[in-house]
C-alpha cells in the first residue's frame, strides 16, 4: 500500500504523472486489489470482534 501512496502521489504533478503512465497506476492498483481480496475472504473474526466489544464496555 505504501508504493500505491507513492504511485498516487504523482497525480500531483501532471508532467510527472503523464511520463510514468501506466506504470505509476500499477502499485496503487495492485496494492488495493490484494486488499480488497485479504478483506473479502478473510473480512473481520466476529468472535474476537465480540469478545472485544464486550471487554471494552465493563
């Protein structure tokens, strides 16, 4: 996710963004891909997400 920051980051310069196109897209879409997938199949452990909540409020 860090190099997808960083690939981003380029938008702020136009000229720059328009020399590293598409290879300043690839990090940010890659990153944000494979989180997208870790969240989808492993999403959130709704026994610790309880336990947790349950803890925090005693």
């Amino acid at each position: 996710m860090a190099f997808g920051g960083l690939g981003w980051l380029t938008f702020l310069s136009p000229a720059l963004a328009k020399v590293l196109s598409p290879y300043n897209l690839a990090p940010g879409i890659l990153g944000e891909g494979v989180l997208t997938l870790w969240l989808l199949v492993f999403g959130v452990n709704a026994e610790r997400w309880k336990e947790q909540a349950s803890t925090q409020l005693h």
